[in-house]
DNA sequence: ATTAACTCACTAACCATTCAATTAATTGTT
DNA sequence: AACAATTAATTGAATGGTTAGTGAGTTAAT
C-alpha cells in the first residue's frame, strides 16, 4: 500500500506546477479541434484533471485564453531571444540571422495553426489582438535593430530600418501560410533558399 | 390583410435563393463568432429562419461547411476573373497587375478573419486543406503567366517564372496578415507602395 | 393534387459555471 | 516524533443554456 492512497495515480502539484499543464493541454486541445472546439472538459480530460479544477484555478476560461495569449508569446520571446549572435564579425552575423529566420525548425517552432486559430479571435478580441501586436512590434525592433547594425558596418545601405523590418516580417507571415500549404518536402529547401534571397535583396531597396 | 398569410413576414425562396442564403450568413457567422463558434441555430438565426430548414437544405453541418469553402473559392477566382488586363501595352499590363494586387480594394475582398478561420480549420480537415490548394494553385498558374508575357516582352528577365509567382504569393499573404495587425491607416499606403517595390524587384530576381 | 419550403417539438450530448465536499500536504504545537 | 489545525489541491453533483440532428407535421406555390 502506497504512502498517499490516490484515485487515479497522479501526484497532487502546485499552482505553479499545475497552471502551465493546464495553458499548454489548451494550447494542444486547439490545435487538434480549433479554439471555439476547446472546450474546458476536454482541456481537462487532456490531462487527466476535473474540469473544476481549471474553474478553480482560472476562474473562467475568459482568463485561461488571455493566459494562453501569453504564454504563446513568451514562447516567441524566447525564441527571439534564443538567436545567439554576439561576437560575430557584422558578415557573419546578418548571414547567421538569416540562416535562422529561414531554417525549418524556426518555422515550426510557434505551430501555425495555433497562430491561425488566436489571429482568427484576436480580430473579435481587442485585448488579444493588442497582445499579439505587442509581439510583433517586439520582433520589428529586434530586426531593425540588426538591419541597423550591418548598415552601420557597411554591408548593406542606410535606409529606414523600421520599414525594411516590416517587408521582412510580412514575407516571413507570408511564408508559414504559403510553405504549408504549398512547399512540398522537397521543395522546402529550393523555397528557403528562394526566401532568404529575397530578404537579402529587401535589405539593399531603398 | 395580405394575399399570402406568413408567421415572419418573410417570402417563400425556392432553394436557389436559399441556399447561397445560408452559405453567406454561415460566412458572416463565422466572422463574428468564429468557426465553432458559428452554430446552426446563429446562422439560422440571422436571416431570420427555422434552423431545421438549414439542415433540410444542407443535411448536416459537415456539407454546410464544404459549401462554404466553394463559395469563399468562388468568390477568389471571380476576383483573378474580374482582372482586366486585354489590350494593354505589356508594360501597362504588367504596372496594371502591381496596382491591383497591392490595392486596398483587392485585399479587403476576401475577409482576413473569414480566412484565418478556414485555414486553422483547413488543418484539421484534408478535404478542405484540398480545395484550399487548389485556389492557391489557380492564383500561381495566373501570375507565372502574366509574369511569362511581361518576360517575353523583355520588359523583365527570364525566369523560373512558377518560383516567382510563388514568392509573390507569399509576399501577398504575409501582407494580408501584417497589414491589419500593424499597418496604421496613415501608413497603408505607404506600406502598399513598399510592397509594390518589393514584388518588383522580385520579379527581376533569380 | 403534388411538390417543395418551411416549422415544430423533441432528443441526447455537450457547454461553462456554481458551490459544497473531500482529500492530501504543510505548518505549528507539544 | 506525534498530533491537530490550517491551507491548498482536487473532486462531485447539479445548474441552465446550447449544440447538431431527427422526424413528423404544416403551409404555400404550381
């Protein structure tokens, strides 16, 4: 006989523990039945919890969504933050940003149909799409400011770093919709390969 | 008193009517409240109908939705259709084509929020993913031959004009997302003549 | 009289949310 | 080290509303 007699053989966790299973089993249960089909049972059965037990922690599932709105966000922030380019000679660190922003497993990192499904409510949702432009503008900085670094050194032109950001991000979007639904495996690198000429080429318009 | 006595004040459609009726409210629906969350009994609803009467016209929801996606195709190809390009200099066609593309009139026609939803569905639902490609596939062949005739006109190089097409496209969807997250209405036009460049020096690449 | 459009009443499953009860871990006291 | 008190995690049962779908009945047009 076991020290704690248990109904179902999971161990009692903590909030701190417990919150985050509960926000990645929502962010799961999306991508396999869509937002509106993620109902708070199922999140819950995901994960062998009661329902309640998501009532109790969230309160209602208003608040789960805006937690899930952050986490995928955090996620993102960590993976920008993840880009490791310091001590790189200004060559080498533009063409080290680019291998990046176009390598597969950059793409797949933020699952696109997850994005999908919080783009489609963020447009009936002003506070998660103000969330959402967040990150965005977070990844434009981020850009312009490498884009300002290389112009600095002389490898590309001056130019208005804010709005090369911009036409880059828009082909990187551009991208996660069109590779999946159109690159086959074998296509895939032809098209990065494509796309990160065309990032290279934006970055001398002007 | 009326000739033809009604609970709702409503006629009597025949199914022509009626249908595409639906279709479009389902549409609507979907925009508001999301896929999932776009019932039967809403989109009956906002026409002012019995929800049975949908499910006589449609059988179930599973037909509704594949309707739906045709209507949405439909609506896309009728768009590359009304494209009037005949008896333009190859130089005017080819500036013809950047003015439409990059217009707010096209990008507003197919709703973003209707599309994010069809494609975080797409996902899920291969039959749906299938007709989905299909569009895209239509509107790759109509620029790869429009961006033939503009190189045979020697306006620009020759080509893999099927790549180009393709990194427009991705240019175009990637647009269609940042736009509406990013673009303030003061900097959209901005933004389109960017994206006019861009496609341009695009085509000139290889 | 026939056909098609349309409504009504119903079902069983699922939805978010409520509040009370239970169970396990932690803390304080001796 | 033992025990009680407190706190937090978790479940259970019930709420009223919504869901897709069925099948039978009604109404209007031809």
């Amino acid at each position: 006989m076991p020290k704690t007699s248990r109904k179902n053989g999971r161990q009692r966790q903590n909030a701190e523990i417990r919150k985050p299973e509960i926000v990645k089993s929502f962010y799961q249960t999306i991508l396999e039945r869509g937002f509106e089909g993620a109902s708070i049972a199922k999140v819950a059965a995901r994960i062998n919890i009661h329902p309640s037990l998501i009532l109790h922690y969230f309160g209602n599932k208003e608040n789960l969504t805006l937690e899930l709105v952050d986490y995928v966000i955090e996620e993102y922030d960590r993976l920008l933050r993840s880009v490791e380019l310091e001590g790189l000679s200004p060559e080498a660190r533009l063409e080290r940003l680019l291998e990046i922003i176009w390598s597969r497993e950059y793409y797949e990192k933020i699952h696109i149909a997850g994005s999908f499904s919080l783009l489609a409510v963020s447009f009936r949702r002003p506070r998660i799409q103000e969330k959402i432009e967040g990150l965005y503008n977070a990844f434009r900085r981020f850009l312009a400011k490498e884009i300002q670094k290389a112009a600095d050194a002389g490898i590309i032109e001056q130019q208005d770093t804010v709005r090369t950001a911009a036409r880059i991000i828009t082909l990187i979007e551009g991208a996660r919709h069109f590779r999946h639904l159109f690159v086959e495996k074998n296509e895939c690198e032809q098209y990065n390969q494509d796309m990160k000429a065309a990032t290279r080429m934006m970055m001398q318009m002007q």
